[in-house]
C-alpha cells in the first residue's frame, strides 16, 4: 500500500510538473523573443538567440538549480546591458564577456559567495530595475510601431528613445505603414490588461501575454497586415555565433573584465532574489541553496557564451507562473526548455507568424511593470534618502548606462551607510538643576572623541540624565566610555539617570546583527543577563 501510494503521488508530482511547463512556456515565448530584438542582435537570428538561451535556462540551469521552481532565461536587465556592451565591444567580444560572467558567478558560488549577492540595498535594485524597465519601455515602443528607435548605436540612447516618444506616436496615429503594426500592439496591450479581469476561474491559468500575442497574430494573419513578423532561421546553427580565438586576444582589456563583473553581479542578484521570492510563493519545495544556484546560473552562462546567444538569469515572471500553475518539483523547469527546443526544431513555421509589433508591446508592458510605485510611496513615507538612491540610480541608468547606475547607487548607499554609523547628534539642556544629555543616531567608536568632549563640559558634581532612546545603534567603546564615565561622575557626588535597560536591548540587538561569532554570539545576544557580564554593570 505505501509502495502504491508513492507512486501514485509521484505520477500526480509529474502530472502537475507536465501542466505547468507548458504554462511556463506561453510566458517564456514572447519574452525570450522580444528581449534578444532588446539587446540589438539582428532581427534574422533574434528569435532562435532568446529560445536557445530559455533552453539553456530551462534544461541546464534546470538540472543544477539550488531553487527547484525557479525558470532562468533571457531577462530584462541582462538583456539592456547587453545592448550596452554589444554596442560598445562587438557581438564576438559580448560572447566572451558572457563566459567570463559565467565563470566569475560559479566562483562567488564555490566561495560561498552566494548570500553576499543578496546583500544590496532595495532602493537601489528597485530604482535599477525601474531605469532598466524606461529603456526597455521607450525603446520596445518604437519597435510597436515598426520603426527603428532612433537612439539605437548614439550617446545617451535612452534619453533619446524617451524624448522622441511624441514622434512615435504620431507615426502609429497618422502613417499607413506604422498603423497597422500600433493597432496590433495596442490589440495586444489591451489583452495584457483586460486578461486577468474578465477571464474565467477555468482559464485564467492561461497567461495574458501570450493571449495578446496570439489573438495579434490571428489578427494580422485574418485582416493580411503589411508589418514586419518574426524571422526564424530555418538553421538552428546559424543563429549560433561563439567567441573566435581573435576575440581572446582582448583578455587583456579592462573593459572587458569590468563588463563582466558588473554581468555576473546584475545576473547573480536577480537570480538570488527571484529565488527568495520563490520561496516566499510556496512551502512544496526546500528553501533555495544559494551557492547552488550561483554556480547553476554561471554554468548555463558559460554555455550561453560559448553559443553566442543571450545571458540568462532567474526571471520572476516565469518563476511565479511556474509556481502559480502548480509546479511540483524542477521538472517543470527542464521540461519547458525541451518543449522550447522542440518548437523551434520542428515548427519554426509557427514562430514566422507572430508580428514583432506584438512582442514589442509585450515588452513595453513589461517595462512599465518594472517600475514600482507602491515602492516609491513606501520610500516617500519612509524614508527620503533612499528615495534619493532610488533616483539617483534610476536616472544614472536611463542617462548613461546601467554600469554606470549600478556605480552611483552602490556609492550612494555605502555613503548612506557611513553617515548613519558614523552621525551622531548630541544635545545638552537646563531642566530642574538637572543636565539633560540627549544622544540620536549612532555611538561608535568613531564619535568617541565627541562624546567623552561633551561629558567633560559638565560640571563636576552634576546631575546628570542621560536619554538613549533615540540612539540606532551603540558599540563596545562608547559603552565602555559610559560606564567609565558613570562611575567617575559617581566618584565626584554627581548623580546619572539612565535607562541601562533600553541600553541592553539595544547593545544586545547589536550583537543579533552582528552575529559574527555564529550561534555562540547569537546565545549570548538574546541572554536575559544585564550588561555587567561584560564589565559594564551600572554603578550600585
């Protein structure tokens, strides 16, 4: 019975894996297409470039994951940032950046790198996903209409794509051979957004991407639109490019490296925190292995390098479907890559029927999607100096490239860092006869200096009441000073008022944060014994 029993609850495992790769491939499809005509490979070959790389995500990635139901392939940011270094280095020198990235990100994974990718500031992920989710959008708009965005190949070609927006949209209102193509992109929108409103409990599993496309393509093909339709090369291999050995003599270049690195740290953050996300989705399969999944993710970009094709990273649109349509195990996953390779083997037919209007709104949908607004009102509330980084990261992105973005928000944020561990703001007032020391911010033993200089102020004999509450962190020095500076101040006849409570909880949070000396320190840290055990009891 129990022998009977498992294999039944395997074959329903595999049932439900089967019914959800084929809903993870209605989303890939479009999105996989779209986003290599994203990075500026040449429309004859775009279409096989962003398949083979969901292949590679599907099937490779698939098999080594740390993150059973995350699906990796082309992505947003990657896609961008290949176009940038596409355009800067040549499509032979990008395959080789695409492999050192690769093998930079199974590195991180060996060293145990991989929990580390995950430690960036929100603001900054969210205002670069928001900068990336502008280029897309202003770019993918002109491609709606069947026209060339004019930024392609020119400086600050975002800010460009962005401003000539009027004149595309006047191109798709007014001009026979763009209107056609803007009525299907639209048709497509329109799908996107109506989809999860009105469909029925029994189909709304179906994605509303590939609705919008499918219902545009029926279209063009009923009304016999003259607009431009996805080439696929009846050659699997011709859309394959590898690195030539010419290319390995720019091993050499700095740029190359730096491309690289800013690749596998962009592809690596995106896979580690789509995975966290997966696992917030569901309790069906065990908490993703980091590290794991690092190395997943490098080996299938080696492999998508050594191809020529596009990078890859975990996307959180595929992944959600995969979870939302009942995912069990990872072969939803790899099964989604072999029924992408088998599509585009054996009815590349099919492919040649989609308007490139229709993908293009696909994406421009997607790239609006990447901008966040319920974030933006939680940092106005919450916080202004993230908000801060938020734009700063977000314009630097649009304006020059996502490198230099990435470069501004991290400085940005580790300045933000600094100054929150380094500021601390003291006050000293009369009430009562009493000497009222206030202390905001944080006590580290960069302002020792400072506030041993406002002790000394006082008088000798004072009364004294100290007030921490509004302190965000204190250390082991200025701890050291207080307690030092209570028993001289005793010494002399004086008298302190000061909440060593409050101050416990808030050095023992310290120690929780800190938790550098593993379970030891974390035992220690969350300890009902006072401050005195560390040689700081307030004086009796």
């Amino acid at each position: 019975m129990l022998v009977s029993s498992a294999i039944q609850s395997r074959l329903v495992s595999i049932k439900e894996d089967v019914f959800a790769s084929f809903v993870v491939v209605l989303v890939a499809l479009p999105l996989s297409m779209g986003l290599a005509l994203v990075a500026g490979y040449p429309f004859e070959s775009a279409a096989a470039v962003g398949l083979i790389s969901g292949v590679i995500g599907g099937v490779v990635v698939g098999l080594l994951s740390g993150c059973s139901l995350q699906v990796s392939g082309a992505a947003n940011g990657a896609a961008v940032m290949a176009a940038v270094f596409i355009r800067d280095l040549g499509f032979e020198a990008f395959a080789l950046v695409v492999v050192l990235s690769g093998l930079i990100q199974i590195a991180a994974g060996a060293l145990r790198f991989g929990p580390v990718f995950r430690a960036v500031s929100p603001a900054l992920i969210q205002g670069m996903l928001a900068g990336i989710g502008l280029l897309i959008f202003a770019s993918q708009f002109h491609v709606m209409v069947d026209d060339t965005p004019p930024g392609v190949g020119r400086e600050f070609s975002g800010v460009v794509n962005l401003w000539s927006l009027p004149a595309a949209i006047w191109k798709g209102v007014s001009m026979d051979a763009h209107r056609a193509a803007a009525l299907l992109g639209m048709l497509t929108i329109s799908v996107i957004l109506l989809w999860p409103r009105i469909a029925p409990k029994r189909l709304a599993f179906l994605p509303a991407p590939l609705l919008g496309v499918g219902l545009a393509t029926f279209a063009a093909w009923l009304f016999g639109a003259d607009i431009k339709f996805v080439p696929a090369p009846d050659d699997l291999l011709a859309a394959i490019s590898p690195p030539s050995p010419q290319s390995l003599l720019r091993l050499g270049e700095g740029g190359l490296w730096l491309a690289a690195l800013s690749l596998a740290f962009v592809s690596g953050a995106e896979s580690l925190l789509t995975a966290t996300a997966v696992d917030t989705m569901q309790r069906r399969t065990p908490r993703t292995r980091y590290n794991r999944e690092l190395v997943a993710q490098g080996a299938g970009n080696v492999l998508c390098g050594a191809l020529g094709v596009l990078p890859i990273s975990g996307v959180i649109v595929r992944s959600s479907a995969n979870v939302a349509a009942g995912g069990r195990t990872r072969l939803s996953t790899i099964l989604h890559g072999v029924w992408i390779l088998l599509l585009i083997t054996l009815a590349p037919d099919v492919l040649r029927l989609i308007p490139v209007a229709s993908l293009a709104a696909v994406l421009v949908y997607a790239g609006l999607s990447l901008i966040k607004f319920g974030f933006l009102r939680f940092l106005w509330r919450e916080d202004r100096i993230e908000l801060g980084i938020y734009a700063a990261t977000l314009v630097t992105v649009v304006a020059t490239d996502i490198l230099t973005g990435i470069a501004v928000g991290v400085g940005l944020a580790v300045a933000h860092l600094f100054y929150t561990f380094s500021h601390l703001h003291i006050t000293i007032e009369e009430s009562n006869g009493m000497a009222v020391i206030r202390l905001e911010g944080a006590a580290t033993f960069i302002r020792l200096p400072t506030l041993a200089a406002a002790f000394e102020q006082l008088p000798h004999g004072a009364r004294v009441h100290l007030k921490v509450h509004e302190l965000s962190y204190i250390d082991h020095a200025c701890l050291d000073l207080l307690a030092s500076w209570e028993k001289d101040l005793r010494a002399d006849g004086g008298e302190l008022v000061l909440d060593w409570d409050a101050l416990n909880g808030l050095f023992r949070e310290r120690n929780r944060r800190n938790g550098a000396n593993g379970e030891k320190a974390r035992k220690d840290s969350s300890s009902e014994e006072p401050i005195a055990d560390v040689g700081l009891r307030p004086a009796e």
